[in-house]
C-alpha cells in the first residue's frame, strides 16, 4: 500500500513538472468554451424533475466552494441549491464551471480541502463509481463532519469533454488538450446529503443524478458529465 501511495506521487509530482515545462513550449490559446454554445447553468439543471424539486430559500445550507471574494478569480459560473422529494429527503447540489482549466490556479478546487477551510473534518474519503445513463462517471465519496452535521458527498470534475477526478487523471488530460493548444474549460459537479448513514446517504445521491440526467437528456448531460463513448 505505500508503495503504491509513494508511485502515485511521485507520477503526479511527474505530471505537474512535465504540465509546467510544457506550458512554456506548447502555450494553449484556443479556449475550447468559445466553440461551444454557451454554458447557463440556471438553465442547463431545472429547479424541478421527477420527484424533486428545489426548496427555495434553502441553498445556504450548500458549502460554497471557495470564499465570495475569489469565486470570480476561478469560476465563470456557480450553481447552488437545495432539493427536496415527496418523502422529505433533501440533496444539496453544487456546480462550479471554469473556463480555464490549464492549472492549479484557475482550476475547479477539491471539496475536501473546500470543506476542510471551512471547519469540516473529512472522516471518509474514496474514490468510487456512480452508474448513469449506461455508464461509469469516477467518483470520489466524502464524509465531512462538523459537530452534529454528518454530510457524505458524492463529486467529479470534467476537463473539456470528459469526466475525471483531480490528480493524475486531471493532469493526464490538461496534458493532452495543452498539447493540441487548447485551454480546457470544466465544472465540479458535486452531490451531497445530511444524513448519518453514507451508504444510504450514497444511493440517494445516485437516484438523484440518475433522475436528473434522465430528466435532461443526453447532450445536456454530457455537458455536466462528459461525453458518452459511441
């Protein structure tokens, strides 16, 4: 197991020199955001589907992902609300979209070390698989404790147009768009839930990403979780 720890920072101490000396010889200037249609988050995810719908009034209970001040420096756009089924159970839902996703400074940040500058504690922390839509999308699963509130979270990031987790699967593909001279854009789209039990707290989490994703279809989709391979 540290072997395998060790190997795995090394590759990514590797990956985020070879990012670094690339950069200067292959300068990426063709943002891929500007051959899209634009991104409206507000639009792209409805306020209701399926048996969900958005509480109003409730999105302070999200964790923001980074202090007001510096969204504007990371983000070109955020998504944060709060939404509740017929049985009472409530999912909070945050997306964080950028434009540049070349490196650490403009990049979406991680929610454990989000939610670590916040006060939380992460007490679990796994990298997993959410099946939707016929597909895998990698995940990592958290817990994040502070005091009586027990939040499990389900999140990933997408670099241009595929879905990854930050690491050496995110600098695999920063590498890749770089070379071809593109400045990936990208979101975090993270899931989570107040609830003591994780494993149920998981599946409910899924069922919702699963109904919402059914909800919107499959180009809507692949813009919150990269595209499908045909």
């Amino acid at each position: 197991m540290q072997r395998k720890t060790l190997f795995a920072g090394l590759l990514l101490g590797v990956l985020m020199v070879s990012t670094s000396v690339l950069t200067k010889i292959v300068t990426p200037t063709v943002k891929m955001s500007e051959g899209k249609p634009m991104l409206d988050l507000t639009a792209l995810v409805p306020a209701e589907f399926g048996e969900w719908h958005e509480e109003r009034d409730a999105a302070a209970a999200v964790v923001n992902p980074e202090a007001e001040a510096a969204l504007a420096k990371i983000y070109t756009q955020t998504l944060a609300r709060t939404y509740v089924n017929a049985a009472g159970e409530r999912i909070l839902l945050s997306v964080a979209y950028g434009d540049d996703q070349r490196g650490e400074a403009t990049q979406a940040h991680r929610p454990e070390i989000c939610y670590t500058a916040q006060g939380f504690a992460i007490t679990s922390n796994d990298v997993g698989v959410l099946k939707v839509a016929e597909r895998n999308i990698p995940v990592r699963r958290l817990v994040a404790v502070s005091g009586s509130r027990n939040e499990p979270i389900t999140y990933w990031v997408t670099v241009g147009d595929r879905a990854t987790l930050p690491g050496v699967g995110r600098k695999l593909l920063q590498l890749f768009y770089g070379l071809g001279g593109k400045v990936p854009d990208g979101l975090l789209f993270r899931v989570s839930s107040i609830q003591a039990d994780k494993t149920a707290a998981y599946a409910l989490q899924d069922q919702f990403v699963n109904a919402l994703f059914a909800h919107i279809g499959k180009t809507p989709t692949e813009k919150l979780a990269g595209k499908f391979d045909d």
